[in-house]
C-alpha cells in the first residue's frame, strides 16, 4: 500500500516536485514531514518503509516524475545501498535524484553511497533546528535545478 501525505494548504505555489521518502523508521518520517510543513513546503510526499517496497513502486510507476528520493540506508529486506545499485542498474530508474539521510556516519557508507551517484549524504542526527536548514537546501535545488520527467 503506498503512503501518500498532502499538505494543508494547497494554494500557494510551489515547482511541481514530488517528495519520495524510503525509511522503515516511523519517527523520523513524522520528523520530516513535520519539517516540510513547519518550512509551508507543499510538494507531495510518498513514503516506502524500505528499498523492496520503493522499486516496486519506482517501477509500477506509483511515484509520478518528477521525485527526489531521502533514503535511508538502515533498513530490513534491502538497505539503501542495495537499493541504489538496483535502481542505477535499471535503465527505467537510472536517472532518479537520490539523497542519502541517514544516521550511518560511516566513511564506507558515504563513499558507497557517492560511488551509486546520489546527490547528497546528509545526517539524520541532525533532525533539530539545523534540519530546517537541511530541508530548506533540498527545497533550493529543487526549485533551482531541473529534474528528469
């Protein structure tokens, strides 16, 4: 079953960008959205509590384009990393704006991560006032760079 979250507030206007969360962990996922709402950003936002779950949906095309992907590495069934090689081994996928969030410090995880070419490794531990910072770079580049359709 796909979680979807939509924002109170659907007048103000935002760049088209859906948000596509991959983490198994419940809090930090209400923590996240908490955050876009705290941030008024509206962009929709569909969660996978792990990489099985996310592909399947990547690939019955349930995510509409364009999506940025916040995974998670820590996770059952198969963790961010796993995740990664299938989707850049997938043509269809291959193209997807992933960001690491994650509470792995870990110098192999963050070279292993950049080695399946995401475009940031950010820190979970820093789900506190300097998350809003954190949420609001995502929002810049999203408005400023263009995503694949």
């Amino acid at each position: 079953m796909i979680e979807q979250y939509y924002p109170q507030n659907k007048n103000q206007e935002f760049k088209h960008v859906n948000i596509f969360i991959v983490d198994d962990d419940d809090i930090d996922t209400a923590a996240l959205k908490r955050t876009f709402h705290k941030l008024k950003l509206l962009n929709p936002i569909y969660r996978a509590k792990d990489g099985m779950e996310a592909l399947a949906l990547l690939r019955a095309k349930e995510i509409p384009a364009p999506y940025i992907i916040l995974l998670d590495l820590n996770m059952p069934r198969m963790n961010g990393l796993e995740f990664l090689e299938e989707i850049r081994a997938d043509h269809e996928l291959t193209h997807s704006v992933v960001f690491v969030l994650t509470t792995s410090k870990s110098d192999e995880d963050v070279l292993a991560a950049y080695r399946e070419h995401v475009a940031g490794y950010l820190l979970k531990q820093r789900m506190d006032n300097e998350f809003m910072e954190v949420v609001g770079l995502l929002n810049h580049y999203w408005r400023i760079v263009e995503l694949p359709e």
